[in-house]
C-alpha cells in the first residue's frame, strides 16, 4: 500500500456486469504491486447474503482488496469493492456507502461511482468499463470525461458481453478501446502520468448527470412523458445536454435508456401475468355460476354467465401466446456465451459469487 497526498492520489474507477468475475479477476492480476492509484470496483450482484468478491480479487492480485466502511480514507494501491446492496459515493478524499435509490436497477450502481468520482478527482480520474448487459456506466463515464478524467473501454470483440461497452463507446469519446490484456498495463501508465491542468466539470445538466447523491423531493430537468417503472412517480430528462440521455424521477431511480426500455419490458411483462391471471379468474368464477345455473334450470342465467366465460377464456389464452411468444424473443435476444473458468474461482466461494454476478 502506498501512501500519496490527497491532492496528488489518482483514482480508476472499474465498472462490470455480466461476465465480470472473470474479467476483474483478469485485470487485476495484471496491476503491478506499487499502482500509484487507488482501484474503485462495481460489479452488479444479488443485493442478498455476502460476496466474496474482495476475497477473490485479493487472490488474484498483488493488491489487497476489501469492502470498505463508510468514511473509509481512499489509499493508492488498494482495490474497494462495492457491496451489496450499497452504492459506492466517492466524496473528499473518503468512500461513502450510500442505500439510496436504484440506479438502472442496480444498487450498487456503476454510473454512481463513476459521476461522483468525476466530481471529487476530475483529470485525476481513469474511468473503466468492462464487460456487461445494457448500459450502466455510460452515463458515467460521460461525467469522468466532462470532468476532465479519462475513459477506458474493453473491447467489445474482446468481451464475454458486449453490451455495456458498445454503448460506452457509441455515446462516449473514449480515450482507450482495449483488449483485457493491454489493458493494466495501459491504466499503471496512466495513473503515473501527470494530469493535465484542472477543468471545471461540464455540468450542462447538473441535477440530472452529476447529482453525487440524490434525495429526492425536486424535479430534475425537463418532464420526459414516461413513467418509473420502480415506483410510477414522473421521469424527467436532460434534452439538449451533450451528455447522454439520463432519465430521474422524483424519489431519485435514474435510467440510462437501454436500462429503462429493459425496466419497462419487465414490468410489462408483470401486468401481462396479472392480467392473465385475472381473467382466468373471472373465467373460471363464471363457469361455476353457470354450473350452479344449469343446475336450477336457470337456462337465461346459463347462457350469460357461459358467454362470459368463453370471453375471458379466450381473452387469456391471447395473453397466454403472447407471453409465450415474448419468451421466445426474449430467449433469442439475450442468448450470452457462458462465462469461461478460471482456476481462481474453483472454491466453492468463488463459485457462489459467479452464480450471483450472471443474472446482470
């Protein structure tokens, strides 16, 4: 561990998803013992039970790595992992872990760490996105550049799920596109250069890219015409920002806009079960009146509540298909290459963090 003065420590600030237990485990391998630079690393996982990330990550580097307490001192040459169920707030030197709102529907949220850590080192900040679904740390990553900081990006062909870097790339002017294994060597580079002077942060829309901490209670931006999936309150935007599209809501649940069409998908796909479900249930009440009907020869009664039947029956079998087909597609369009094995990650602890780390 190395000892810098606050003003001279630089920070990267590492982003993953899908595929990112074997991925960070790769970088990090890498890193040379005395990285002048403090490593920041979010990786989404089950907000439920314990990781074991840092444990892993320590293994693999000659850098210890820990969950950090809040208010923890940020030092040159320690990886902090984000834990669950918390986002990772860089603020004055320290680390806070903050339980505010889902940022793409993620706690910890990579664009949380990434816009605070632009706000708190500026040019001294090296901003990294790995492998993943959707597109969480754009956003981010946008903020480290409009702070002057520098943007990294794995290479997409070189990713175990491209996702999360295409959209970096295709939103960002990224510094760096790199394959994994030029990538340690190009940040401990990086980090021993001298920034250059300090730039004010771009802050065109600051309450809706580079709120360090939302609290909610205000309106942030333009009204958009869309609703949060989480919680229904009003989503505003940022039209006309240079950055790109981020959406929030009172309560303060913000979207990038893959993340939010993934949200909406989800809850769609909810109102569609319940639905079903009801009329089922209307169906099936209906049938047992109409039975009671036939059975005290009520022929007028009958005939009602047995064309009712038949219109929620029918009704909800289209819901049925509809769901079944939504399936297929959905089946189709996220259909991944499993995440490769790494002999770091054949104890049983490393195994369980790998089950919790796919389903992003």
């Amino acid at each position: 561990m190395i000892a810098a003065p606050l003003d001279e420590l630089h920070l990267i600030a590492v982003g993953a998803s899908a595929g990112g237990v074997h991925t960070l485990s790769e970088l990090v391998s890498q890193l040379p013992a005395d990285l002048p630079a403090a490593v920041l690393v979010v990786l989404h996982i089950s907000p439920q039970g314990r990781s074991v990330l840092p444990a892993i990550l320590s293994r693999a580097s000659r850098l210890p790595a820990i969950h950090p307490r809040s208010g923890e001192l940020l030092q040159a040459g320690r990886i902090y992992v984000a834990p669950p169920d918390h986002h990772l707030v860089v603020e004055d030197g320290r680390l806070r872990l903050s339980r505010s709102a889902t940022e793409n529907g993620h706690r910890p949220a990579i664009d949380v760490t990434f816009r605070t850590a632009a706000l708190a080192y500026g040019p001294r900040c090296v901003g990294v996105v790995l492998t993943g679904n959707l597109d969480d740390g754009t956003a981010g990553l946008a903020a480290i550049k409009g702070c002057g900081g520098l943007a990294v990006v794995q290479d997409p062909q070189d990713a175990l799920y491209p996702s999360m870097p295409e959209s970096a790339i295709g939103a960002v002017a990224v510094d760096y596109v790199l394959p994994l294994a030029a990538m340690a060597a190009t940040l401990s580079d990086l980090v021993r250069r001298k920034p250059e002077a300090s730039t004010s942060c771009v802050e065109e829309e600051p309450t809706t890219l580079l709120v360090s901490d939302w609290q909610g209670g205000a309106e942030v931006g333009q009204p958009s015409g869309f609703t949060c999936p989480e919680c229904g309150g009003a989503l505003f935007e940022n039209p006309g920002s240079q950055n790109p599209d981020h959406f929030r809501c009172r309560t303060g649940h913000a979207y990038s806009p893959q993340s939010l069409i993934a949200k909406q998908t989800e809850a769609l796909e909810a109102t569609l079960w319940a639905s079903m479900r009801a009329l089922e249930e209307s169906a099936a009440l209906a049938r047992r009146l109409e039975h009671r009907a036939r059975r005290a020869g009520n022929d007028y009664s009958r005939s009602r509540y047995e064309g009712r039947a038949l219109r929620a029956e029918s009704h909800a079998e289209q819901l049925r298909r509809i769901l079944a087909s939504r399936e297929e597609e959905i089946a189709s369009e996220t259909s991944q290459p499993q995440e490769l094995p790494l002999a770091v990650e054949a104890d049983r602890e490393s195994a369980v963090e790998t089950a919790k780390a796919s389903g992003s």
